[in-house]
C-alpha cells in the first residue's frame, strides 16, 4: 500500500534570528529606562506549515473503499462495478466536483470515471470503477472546483432576475473561452485535454453569448446549451485540483466474488452395505467422480470435498459423536493422520493420487473446479506428532492437549501450537498446500482458520497468491465480527457468514444490507443455508417449503452460495439436543438415494437458481443491492441492478426478489419499489417476468404479490421497462 503521511512532525533547523526575535532578546538585556523606541515587525510571509498533514485545497475525505486507512487493500474482480465513494467539499459557495482514478498494477493511469453526488447537502460523491485484470492496483479520488457549474447557477439566477445581466453574459463567454483553449495546449494534457470538435462547440456558444442581438435569456441558452454542457461533462474544465492519497485495490478472478459450491464427503458416493453382514464398504474416489454430472447438471461452479486424508483410530469417534466407536465405524475425516500419513496424503480407502487426478480431470470436464478442506489438527497417529511433538501443547501431566470448546471435547483431534515452532509449522503447512495446488486444485475451505494466529494466515495467504494468484481461500470462521472481519482483511478471498441464523424479515433485510454494503469492500460472504456442522432450527421445523425459501435466499442474497449434499432430500432431522443433522455424515458412511430428490423439487429449484444467476450480471455483483419495503411482516423484498455501462451484456439488468419467510400461510402486501435505484421510470409501465415460473406481468412502482407457500416460495423477477 503506498505511505500515508509520516506520523512524526520534521523539526525545521535553528537560523539567524528574524527581527522579531533580536528585538527581544535586545529588550531583556536593556536597562528598562534606555529601551529603543519600538520597530514596527513586518508580517510574516505566508508559507505552508510542516506541522501538520495538508488537506488540499479542495479537501477529500472519508475516502471507500478503504480497509484499516489503506493498511490493508480493499478488494475487487475482474469486471466487476467497484463503487468509489468520497466526502468532497469547499469553503464558500463555488461549485465543485470530483473524479475517481483507477491505476493498474503496472501503475499506468487505467480509467477515470466522473463522480456524482449521492446526498445533497452531504458533499458525499460515488462513481464506479471497473478493473480489466488480476493483480494489485490502485485507485484514488480527486477533488476541484468546477468554474462552469458555478458560473451556470449564478448566471441562470441573475439573468432571470436582471441582475448584472451584462457581466454575467460577458462572465460567462470569458470562461468559455478559457475553457476552448485548452484544445491544443501544450499545459492541458491528459485529462484536462480537449479535443478540437469540443473546442469548436464552445467557440460557437462563445459568439452567441457576445451576441447583443439576440435577448440576455437566448444568450444565456446558448452558453448552457446540451452540446455545451455535454462538452464540458466530457471534458471540464478542473480548477484547484486536489488529490486524496491512493488507496489500494486487489483484484481476482471472477469466481472469487461469484460462484456455486455443492460438499460432498467423496467416502458417502459409492459406499455400499453388505446386506447378510451389514458391512460397509466405503466409497472411493473413482466412485464419486461418477456423480460429477448431476452436480454439474444443477449448475454449480465448484465440487467440495471435505478432508480425504487418513484417518487416526486412537479416540476415534463413532456414529453420532460417541466415545465408543464400533467396528467398522469409519471415523471423522477432521481426525486426520494415522500410519498411512498425514495431511500430504490420501485414506487408503478412497484410492491413490492418480484417482485424485482422474476426479479433478472429470470435474474439469465438466466444467467445475475442485475444493479440498484445510484442517490443520491432527489426529494422535499423524506423523507429525512423533515427529514434531514440539508443534503440539504439552500438560502438566505430559499429556498432549487435544482440543476442547467446553463443554464439547474432541479427543481425537490434537490442535496445533503455532507458538512452539511457527517457521516449522509455517513451511510444513506451505509445503502441503502446494501438494494439492500441484494436484489441480484451485479452492480451500479452511476449517476453524480463527483458531490459528493472524500472522500466520497473512503470511501464507500471501505467499501462496504470490505464486498462485488463481487459487481461492474460503474461512469457515463462524465466530465473533472483528475476527470474521479481520481474517478477509489480511486476505482470505471468502468467509461464511451469519446467514444460517438470520431468520426473520427485519434480521434478513439488516443482515443482506450489511454485507453488500461498506463491509463488502473486503468481506466477501458465502452464503450456506446448512453445514455438515449446522442444521438450523428454521429448516428443521419447516420442510421442504424452508429449504426452498432458504435456497432462494442464499442464492440470489450473495454471489457466492453453497449447498452441502443431501439438501435435495430435506434432510431435516437433528441429533437430539444438536442443531445438526442426526446420523451425521461426519461418522459413517451416507449413501443416498438422488432419484428420490426428484420428487421433492429441491434440485429443480437448485438448478433453476443457479441457470437464473449465470443469465443474470446483476446477480453476480455484491455491492448493488436494495432492500425494499413491504406491507407484510413475513415478506421480504430486494434487488440487484446493473446498470447498461458496466453489464457485460451491453444492457442494463435488474433482478427484484421477494420471498413468503411463511412456510404455512399465504401472505400478500404490496411493495414500494425504489425505481431510482433501479434507473427505472416511474412513469411508465415495467415487464415483471418471474424467471422461475416463466410468468409475466405488467408492474408500477407499487405492485401488489401473493405468495402461496404451497405453490410458490417467491417471486425472482426480471424488471425491465415494458
């Protein structure tokens, strides 16, 4: 990030002393009665002080978005609408403006975009800027004072009254005149250049102004004609120019802002039970890779997989979290390491590293690419343990500390101490994350990263974007803000969110504000409606109706969402006293019936969700949401606009959702639509196409809907003028 300013203040050196200071130290060694007559002291010349930052002299402040002042750099993708905004105001009453400035990471001067004021009165400005590129860039904002708007308020208030018509008219074509030589001028260049077509339109309203036959009002109609006032949007003439300082910008791949994730634990696709002696016989690799195609069928971007690493047998956990596992019970994949390696290696029982390679292969084909969970703990047989027993916490009675969140205890996980020896650590886990980076995949999903120190993550999140700008890091961090918030700021391209818990209308329209809002600028939320971990209490009392509204939610309330598999079949049914789902995935092996999903619809709605975000640019943004207010408590109104300048499409995209949070009433109300925001007229009737049932209506700013849980969970409407 580029220097702010010094915090130390620069002492000037001592120099000869100024008449001010010998006629003191004259007067206190004179005797009082013989003291000079007083010499008048000549006022000071008027310099800029050292003691303190400048502000400019066109002061911008509260420049966004900025993580930490700059300390840490806001983020963005490639092609998306970056909103800059900043407070730019002046003394006096003189008109001014600003321009927000986007710098590429070889420091070239990519794009300017004029900025407009969002809150009048407020001095608040906003533009959006859009990067063409991965890498680090940089953007700033700059503030000037702008002659023409106002020569154009006064003159249009003045002449209309008949005061100082003549010098304003003659005020008026001086200022344009100014304006019109720049067009050649060696002193205007870049973006204070103008071309000679804008030049010559500013001549011609140059000799109407001076034009004394004509009326003082058709003189002044002519200075601030359309052609006019186009050429000087275009091209303004910028005055006292003050700049904020630049802030920086890192910019990713696409899939890092948008993207669907399905989870799948691969030992669950494939596993089969033996009927005579109810033995299981796990899924492999190979076996998984078979139901690649209707996980890409639904239409999602990315395949999941929780840890496949060997799995530890000391403490090692039986169905439903017990103490006693039972032969053949095939452990947690999160107890990782056993005889058969650690974290650099696969379970034996889902195969080898070359059927690793022929699932990412056959996920590639496909047109997905692959996830693996980062767990760093270790199960008491991981090499590491007889190797390193240093990385590990050591008890008063010399027992290893395995981890603990009273009152829940994982014996069978042993959690790292990064404060033994973190340069041995710290190269370990860099050096397996490459193992898999070599092995195709492009995505982590890292388990309990807040668990871990900070420092640690900056430093390998770094590293690893070094050499690997492609590759993406998801925080499973479901803990306290300043931690969520302070992991995506150090560089974590994703984070889970609250969204599992947020239920009600006014938690649902709060919670979608906040992280669209400035928090986005460096928090990118993922959207999970449940967890392997996380079954909540909202879907287990609602059915398939809930996991509709929840699916319709999590998809078009964040770009990046995720489904942990089974969600096509409801599965609704917690383990007693545990907001998770009982018979859970974690301890045994879970074969599932994906013809039954059919029935249920889920996976129809699934699909049809993620076939609307990819047909929608509006949906693959985060900062361009608008809640919208209802009649009706249960439901839940908002959108996302883009408009035509920066829609890869060439044409504006408005998408408006409302979803019934009722699973067993109908509900209806009307909703106020907030058409500005959407550059929708309110004057004329607009196309509502509902892109889920293919329905169509004619909609004003206040349309009336009914949702009827038993037949449609919400409206996802394509709004568009009709």
């Amino acid at each position: 990030a580029p220097a702010g300013p010094s915090s130390t203040v620069p002492v000037p050196e001592p120099g000869p002393a100024g008449p001010l200071e010998a006629a003191s130290a004259t007067t206190l060694h004179a005797p009082a009665a013989a003291a000079p007559a007083p010499t008048p002291v000549p006022a000071p010349a008027a310099t800029l002080s050292s003691a303190g930052p400048t502000i400019g002299r066109i002061p911008v402040v509260d420049v966004s978005p900025v993580a930490e002042e700059g300390r840490f750099p806001a983020k963005a993708v490639v092609g998306e609408a970056v909103p800059v905004r900043a407070t730019v105001f002046r003394e006096g009453h003189d008109a001014v403006a600003a321009t927000a400035v986007l710098v590429d990471p070889d420091g070239v001067e990519h794009s300017r975009a004029p900025m407009v004021d969002i809150a009048p009165g407020l001095d608040r400005f906003e533009a959006r800027l859009v990067p063409d590129r991965t890498g680090e860039w940089s953007f700033r904002v700059e503030g000037w004072s702008d002659p023409f708007a106002t020569w154009a308020h006064d003159a249009t208030i003045k002449v209309a009254a008949g005061i100082d018509v003549e010098l304003m008219l003659t005020e008026g074509g001086l200022l344009l005149e100014r304006a019109a030589a720049r067009a050649g001028s060696a002193t205007a260049a870049g973006p204070d250049a103008l071309p000679a077509e804008g030049a010559a339109v500013l001549h011609e309203a140059v000799g109407a102004l001076r034009d004394t036959t004509r009326t003082p009002a058709e003189r002044l109609a002519a200075g601030l004609a359309p052609a006019v006032r186009a050429t000087l949007a275009a091209h303004p003439l910028r005055e006292l120019v003050s700049s904020s300082r630049a802030y920086p910008l890192v910019v990713d791949r696409p899939l890092t802002l948008a993207g669907a994730w399905y989870e799948i634990f691969p030992r669950s696709h494939g596993a089969v039970q033996d009927p005579q002696t109810g033995e299981w016989r796990s899924g492999t690799l190979r076996t998984a890779a078979t139901d690649l195609p209707r996980i890409a069928g639904m239409g999602f971007d990315v395949v999941y997989l929780t840890p496949i690493h060997p799995i530890g047998s000391t403490y090692r956990k039986g169905r439903n979290n017990s103490l006693d596992a039972q032969p053949g019970d095939p452990g947690s994949p999160y107890a990782i390491g056993s005889e058969a390696g650690g974290h650099d290696a696969i379970e034996p029982s889902l195969g080898t590293f070359d059927d690793f390679d022929a699932f990412v292969e056959s996920a590639r084909g496909l047109g997905l690419e692959v996830a693996l969970d980062v767990a760093l703990q270790c199960s008491p047989d991981h090499p590491w343990v007889k190797e390193h027993p240093e990385w590990f916490t050591t008890r008063a009675d010399g027992s290893i500390a395995y981890a603990e969140n009273p009152p829940k205890k994982y014996q069978d996980i042993y959690p790292l101490n990064f404060d033994n020896d973190p340069a041995g650590i710290y190269a370990e886990v860099r050096r397996v994350l490459q193992v898999w980076i070599d092995h195709g995949v492009t995505l982590f999903r890292v388990d309990n990263p807040h668990t871990k120190p900070l420092d640690f993550w900056a430093w390998i999140l770094a590293d690893v974007r070094a050499a690997h700008p492609e590759v993406i890091f998801l925080s499973e961090a479901f803990t306290r803000p300043a931690m969520m918030q302070t992991l995506a700021k150090i560089g974590f391209h994703q984070s889970y969110t609250y969204f599992t818990w947020r239920n009600t209308k006014d938690e649902i329209e709060e919670y979608l504000a906040e992280v669209s809002g400035e928090q986005g600028s460096w928090m990118r939320p993922s959207f999970w409606p449940t967890t392997h971990d996380i079954l909540p209490p909202y879907l287990q009392a609602t059915g398939g109706r809930g996991f509709a509204v929840r699916a319709v939610l999590a998809a078009t309330g964040s770009p990046t969402w995720g489904i942990y598999s089974g969600y096509e079949l409801v599965e609704d049914v917690p383990r007693p006293g545990v907001d998770e789902q009982i018979d859970n995935e974690k301890y045994e092996l879970k074969p599932r019936d994906w013809a039954a999903a059919d029935d249920l619809g889920i996976a129809l709605l699934l699909g049809n969700l993620n076939q609307v975000r990819r047909a929608h640019p509006a949906l693959q943004q985060l900062r361009n949401l608008t809640v919208h207010p209802t009649t009706d408590d249960a439901l839940v109104a908002y959108s996302r606009h883009l408009d035509a300048a920066h829609s890869p499409t060439g044409r504006a995209d408005t998408v408006v959702v409302i979803v019934n949070l009722d699973t067993w009433n109908a509900r209806e109300g009307v909703v106020t639509l907030d058409l500005a925001a959407l550059g929708l007229p309110a004057d004329r009737p607009l196309r509502a196409h509902d892109l889920l049932t293919d329905e169509t209506w004619e909609w004003g700013a206040t349309p009336w809907v009914r949702l009827d849980p038993a037949t449609r969970a919400a409206h996802v409407i394509h709004l568009e003028e009709a």
